[in-house]
C-alpha cells in the first residue's frame, strides 16, 4: 500500500464532506474498528456510501429514517466482500468516534484513524474482511507508527454507548496476525 496526501493509492475513494482539522500538531496514535450495517443486519454498500455522503435517502426505511440527519464518516470501510474503500484523508479528522475517551484523553477523533467493517453484533465476519482489516492494520502501524496496543473498537472509547464491533469480532485471530 501507498498514501499520497492520507488517501491509499489503488482504492475506491468516496469522498465524504463530513471532516475537519485535527488539532494542530496532534499525532495519529489510535486506530478505532466499527461495525455498521444498513439497514442494521442488511449488507448493502451503498446506503453506507450515501451515509457517509449525507445522501442517504430516508424514505427506505424507519431506521434510515432515524440517522438520515446525522453528519458522519469514517476513514475507511472494509465492505462485507473484504473490498476496501475510503472516505476521508488520513491527514484530516474524520467523525466516527463521537464521545470517546482513550487512556484520560477525550475526543478520539481528534487523534484516531475509524476503520468502519460492514457488519453488526449479532453476525460474524467474513475472512476476505479480516484479511483486508489486516493488510491495511499493518500498513497504518508502519506509516504512522502506531502501537498494535493502541488498536482498539468503538465499544472501549464510548462503552456504555457503543457495542462495536461487538462480540463475534475476532480480535485474537487480528492481534495475532500483527
Ligand atoms: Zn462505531
């Protein structure tokens, strides 16, 4: 892998408004893995695509309709057939994270990479998607030198508010591999 400007080269980039600057001078040192499904348990890209383009088109569905207002994003999505797309530079702050709070330190987007899994809580994932998490998990601790211990889910910075990527996520089989 390469990244030009905070954008890997060779992927499908989907470019979301929904970023800003990180603080000056903060370091990237957290990567935060989620899990989002739209409709939740539904496996269809391109709500997720249109989500993070506040474009979603709520008339769907009473759960689209629900987040239709919301302005977030991710980094990068691995989709449910382990393809990796991304929607903001590494190099600006995406907004994935919400309330956190990371080892005393507040607002984790300032200072996190959001990887986003196709997924939910109650499913498992699939291997492709476990194998394109570790190509681009190990890319991103050699590019921005960041601790394997300072991978972490959702669950652990917002626990209380966020369950992902929840139980089925195999994080012996993605620790392992690093
Ligand atoms: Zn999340």
């Amino acid at each position: 892998m390469i990244a030009r400007n905070g954008i890997i080269e060779g992927i499908e980039f989907c470019p979301s408004p929904n970023f800003d600057n990180r603080p000056k001078n903060e370091e990237i040192d957290l990567i935060v893995i989620h899990a989002i499904s739209l409709p939740p348990k539904n496996y269809d890209t391109q709500l997720i695509r249109d989500f993070f383009s506040n474009k979603l088109n709520p008339q769907r569905d009473h759960f689209l309709e629900s987040i239709a207002g919301l302005k977030v994003s991710s980094h990068f999505l691995v989709t449910r057939h382990g393809e990796l797309l991304q929607f903001v530079s590494m190099e600006k702050r995406a907004w994935h994270a919400g309330v956190s709070e990371f080892k005393e330190r507040k607002n984790c987007n300032d200072f996190s990479i959001g990887v986003e899994l196709e997924g939910c809580d109650e499913e498992l994932f699939e291997i492709s998607q476990y194998e394109c998490l570790i190509e681009l998990l190990k890319f991103l601790i050699i590019e921005y030198k960041i601790s394997p211990n300072n991978i972490v889910g959702h669950s652990e910075i917002a626990p209380g508010r966020k369950t992902d990527p929840g139980p089925n996520f195999d994080w012996n089989l993605v620790k392992s591999a690093l």
